[in-house]
C-alpha cells in the first residue's frame, strides 16, 4: 500500500546561477565520498522530486504509474511525499535558498529512505538537499535524457533511469509514413533553449541530410498557426516542445501542440505519448508510465535493501509507435504504413469489434435454430411420408377387411338372393297356371310378370352392393341419406341379428341433411359396428339382448349415427386401445377393424367414438359434417 502526500512548491524566482551552485555541491559530495552506510533498514518513506507542475500530463502519467507500482508490487506499506518544483516557471535568485528552507521546516523531522528527482533540473536540487538533511538517503533520478546522463559525474549511491530521444527518429517516421516527403518543419521552441528538446539541436545536422529543413521555432502563437496552415503537401511538422512562443506568453507543451496541429494543414509527429491526442499523429514516442514504473520497481527493491550500484544506469526502453488513428484518416495515410508492433489510439471500432461476442452469440442461437428447423422440416417430410404410407395400407387393410364381412357375410348375402329368386320362381309359376286356363286371367299374369321384375331389380341390386364392397376406390362420394343406409345395413345384417336373437330399436331422425361419403365405406363401417355389437351381446343369456341404431344432428350441426348395445360394456383399461391397429378382445379377431374403421370416418371429415352405454353395454358414434348442397331427405 502507498499513501501519498504531495505539495507544489511554487516560489518567487530563480535563476541559472543556482544551477551552478548545486552542480558545485554534487561534485564536492563526489570528492570527499560518500558517508558510511548504516546497517539499518531504510525508512518506508520515498520523497518524489519533480521539477515540472502539477498542471503538465507528462508528470501526472508518470507520477501515477509511479504510485500505482510500488503498491502493487511492494509488500510493506510505503508512503510517498510528492514535490513538484516548477523550476522551468522561476529564474529568481533566491530560488534555491528560499526552497532549502523551505524543506528544512518542512521535513526536519521525516525520515527519507529513497529520494526520487524526475527530470535534470530537479536532480541537483535533489543531491544537494539530499546531502544536507538525508545522507544515507539512495537517489534514483528519471526522465533524464541518455546524453545528459552520459556527461554527468554523479557521487555514490545514486542510479537512474533514461531515455532516448533523437530529432531523426520523427524524421524517419515522418518519411515512412509520406514517402513522397521533401520537408520538415521544424515548431516550437528554439533548439537548445528548452532543457527536454536541449539536444535536437545536435540532430539537425542529420536531419538535414535527408530532408530539407523548415525552421518555424521561437515564433509568436499567431504567426506560426499561419504558417503552419500552408506548409507543402509534400511536408511534415516535427514538433520539438513549445513553452515561451516569440512573444513572451508561456504555455503546457500539450496544450501549445493541440492549438497548432488544429491550425495545421500537414500531420504533426511528437515524442512523448502525451501529445498522442492532443491533435498529433503520433510517433516513436516516450511513455512517461514505462518511465515511473520502472523507477518504482528500483524505488521498492532498494527499501528491501538492494544497493543502488546493483542498478546501471539504463534507458527505460519505454519508446514505442503510438499513432492518433483519427489523425490517419485525416490525412489519408493507410495504416499498412505503420511500423510493426505500432499501438492505435482512438480507433473507432467495427460492428464485429464492438459486438464481436454479440454477433457470435446471436450467430449461434440462430445457427441452433437453422438446424433444429431443418431437422424438424426432415422430420416433418418424413412423417408425411410415413402418413403416406400409412394411410396406403389401411387402404390395403379396408379392402382386405371388406373381403373378409363379405365372407362372413355369404350366408345374408346367399339368403337375400334366394328370396327374390324363390319369389321370381313362384311368380313365373303362377303367370304359367293362369296362362293354361281355358280363359287366362291375363291381368293376373300382368301381377305375376311386375313381381317378377320387381324381384329381379332387388337381386341385382343386392349383388351390386356385394360387387361395390370388393372394389377399390376411394374417389367414389356421392350425397347418402344416412336413414336409408342405416336401413341397407340392418336388412343385410337381418338373418344375424335373427340368429343371436337381438332385437333392433331403430330410432331415426327425419329431414336430416345429406353427408357427401363413399357410400360402400361408408356402409362397411356401419356394418362393422353391428356386427361388433352382434359380438359383444353374444354370450349375454340372462337379459335381452338390444340394438339400438339411432340416427340425429348435434348441436355442432354434424350428423351422427350412433349404435348402442346391451353387452358387457366396455372395460375400462381398454378404452384408449380399442381404436389401435390389431388390438382386440375376439379370441379370433384380427384387430382391425375399428382401426380402420376410424381412419374411413376421418378421411371423411368425421370422427368416430365410443363411450359407455346408458345403462350397460357401449355406444359407437359416428359424426360426419353436413353437406348443405345434398339436401335433405325427406323420408320418415
């Protein structure tokens, strides 16, 4: 953990002769050598010398990372005093008395186990204070550039870390990035007056080689944002730190770089990554957090007790491309250009970076749903098909069903023949008596003739309701008066129905509407459940045995035929099966019969149920829809 304490220390004047005095004290600590080291632990205590002001991002970046370093990677609790200087704003005199003073009153009594100088100006303050109140006291300095910190001759116990700024590495990337550049402007304070930018001015030279040179420093603000506004196309701004323009008025670098790049009409290129988003392009820039963070590491290893010679003097290595992608659209310049490795800042992202996991999440769900889709559309073809077949071999069962009635059915069937045969023999032979009298009655030989032709249309008709049964075709609806058919089944049925003794109560409603049906499937349904009822009261010896067929309209307005018996009923665990296929209760039965019964009625539109009786026995009912157009009936 880091608690902060910071102070900007912002005095009158100042002025270089100061400078000169510290430098003079450093080289003095130097020769008489450094006092004896305590074998003591340091003080959890770090003193962060900064010679800017709080108002420059480039200290509040570094001082950040500075902070948030040593919290995260120490494990002891330090506290950190922050002094910013603001040697750059002062030139009195009495500057660097009136700031010893100043931190005698103020830490006379706090111990200081690391000192921290940011930059080269604030480094002799630092030493120098550092002599007189904190001997022991490690010095680790920062922001220093590599050629200052070269012709330095620091004392003992003091480490740093640099970094690198060189005029022609903007040159360079300028040049990457406008292959076609012929100049580059030179914008902001004069080289070598700026203490950051001092050595630019040894840079020029090599610049100059590779690009011809537009020297626009040290002018006033309104005059360089005009010339700045026409530069060549075939230019570039390399901006070199502005704090005192040609008319006296001072300004934060950041601030000066993003009024000028607004005003220019060519990209700007910058050092440090403060100016990325100030209106620059970017650049190899310095990171002021690369800066702090590896000052902090030194800063917390040296609290544990590692010597500061155990730390070389090194560039922090915190350079790296850093472009404004906002800047690169407005100019035109593809990002193809960039270095590898380069950082973009202020990208506006795609819909796929935006919402990436959105869009894979929404492509999921929808691919999910494209397959279960699909594979229901399979299984609904395939379920049609099976449909298909299905209702096939009922088709194929019905006519194997029909066949084997109308085996059962001979007997009826050889009955109702012979009747009108026998009648259509008697008639003959009583035409042939009538004839052979002396005087023929010839009006009963006219009776005798009309019975026999009466008889002879009912046997034909019955053997065309025997032929119909045996044929397969399902196209074959016409309007059926379901009175009338009820009527066919039980004068087909009669000679079973004498036989078991069961005794029909026929119950017909008139004036019911016509049902549009194949009227041969239609009668083998009815003739089925008859039949099943026959069955059913088969065994019952103790109580009459009853059919009750009964013919009405619903409240729906569908017409019903109902057949009722008085058998046994049906029993409970068997009332969801007896409509499946080769279920049955007939030791002999096949089990199709009501299955295929069902599947006739709705294939007309129908349904056929069952439910028990009134009193005893089951009820089959069988609903068809009306058919308006067939009419009535008009029978009783």
């Amino acid at each position: 953990m880091v608690r902060i304490a910071r102070c900007a220390w912002t005095p009158r004047r100042t002025h270089p002769v100061v400078l000169s005095l510290a430098l003079v004290i450093c080289s003095m600590s130097a020769v008489l050598g450094p006092l004896p080291a305590s074998a003591e632990p340091l003080p959890r205590s770090v003193l962060f010398i900064d010679e800017l002001t709080p108002i420059h991002p480039w200290f509040t970046d570094l001082s950040k990372a500075f902070t948030r370093t040593l919290s995260r990677e120490s494990s002891n609790s330090i506290y950190v005093y922050v002094e910013t200087l603001g040697l750059a704003a002062f030139d009195d005199e009495a500057y660097y008395s009136q700031i010893r003073d100043h931190f005698r009153q103020k830490y006379r009594n706090k111990p200081i186990g690391v000192i921290v100088a940011h930059a080269s100006l604030a480094l002799p303050y630092a030493l120098s204070l550092r002599d007189d109140l904190w001997p022991q006291a490690p010095v680790i300095f920062t922001g220093v550039h590599e050629r200052t910190a070269a012709r330095m001759r620091l004392p003992d116990n003091v480490t740093g870390v640099t970094f690198r700024l060189r005029l022609e590495d903007m040159a360079d990337m300028a040049r990457r990035l406008i292959p076609d550049l012929r100049y580059l402007a030179l914008v902001g304070d004069r080289l070598g007056s700026n203490n950051w930018w001092r050595h630019y001015g040894e840079d020029r030279a090599a610049v100059e080689s590779r690009v011809a040179v537009i020297d626009l420093t040290g002018l006033p603000m309104a005059e360089l944002k005009e010339r700045v506004s026409r530069l060549p196309q075939d230019s570039a701004i390399a901006f070199v730190g502005l704090t005192i323009d040609g008319a006296g008025a001072r300004y934060v670098p950041r601030d000066a770089a993003e009024v000028i790049a607004k005003a220019a009409n060519r990209p700007m290129f910058v050092d440090a990554e403060t100016f990325v988003g100030a209106g620059a392009i970017g650049g190899l820039v310095v990171t002021p957090a690369g800066i702090g963070e590896e000052a902090a590491r030194r800063t917390w290893r040296i609290l544990d007790g590692a010597s500061p010679s155990s730390f070389p003097i090194t560039d922090a290595g915190t350079s790296r491309p850093i472009f404004d992608w906002r800047e690169l659209q407005r100019f035109g310049i593809s990002e193809a250009r960039l270095p590898p490795g380069s950082v973009l800042r202020f990208r506006d992202q795609t819909i796929w970076e935006r919402y990436r996991w959105q869009i894979l999440l929404t492509g999921a769900v929808l691919a999910i749903q494209a397959f279960l889709i699909i594979v229901l559309l399979h299984e609904r073809r395939r379920r049609a098909i099976a449909e298909v077949e299905v209702r096939h071999q009922m088709s194929e069962l019905a006519v194997i069903n029909r066949r084997a009635v109308a085996g059962q059915l001979s007997a009826s069937i050889a009955h109702e023949i012979n009747q009108p045969l026998a009648a259509i023999v008697s008639s003959g032979s009583a035409a042939l008596r009538w004839l052979n009298l002396k005087t023929p009655d010839l009006e009963e030989v006219r009776t005798s003739l009309q019975r026999i032709i009466s008889d002879g249309h009912r046997a034909a008709k019955v053997v065309e309701t025997v032929r119909a049964m045996f044929k397969k075709d399902d196209q074959n609806r016409t309007f059926v008066d379901v009175n009338d058919l009820v009527d066919e089944v039980l004068d087909l049925l009669r000679i079973d129905l004498i036989k078991h003794q069961v005794t029909v109560r026929k119950v017909e409603t008139p004036g019911l509407p016509r049902v549009r049906v194949d009227r041969v499937q239609l009668q083998q349904v009815a003739i089925n459940l008859v039949r099943n009822a026959i069955d059913a009261m088969s065994t019952i010896a103790a109580r009459p045995r009853i059919l009750r067929v009964r013919t009405e309209r619903n409240e729906d307005g569908a017409v019903l035929i109902s057949v009722e018996d008085s058998g046994e009923g049906i029993d409970p665990g068997d009332a969801d099966k007896i409509f499946t296929p080769f279920f049955t209760t007939k030791p002999q039965g096949m089990g199709m019969g009501l299955s295929i019964c069902r599947s006739i009625v709705e294939a007309h539109g129908g349904h056929l149920t069952a439910r028990p009786g009134r009193s005893r026995g089951a009820v089959f009912e069988i609903a068809l829809p009306a058919n308006a157009a067939g009419g009535g009936s008009g029978n009783g």
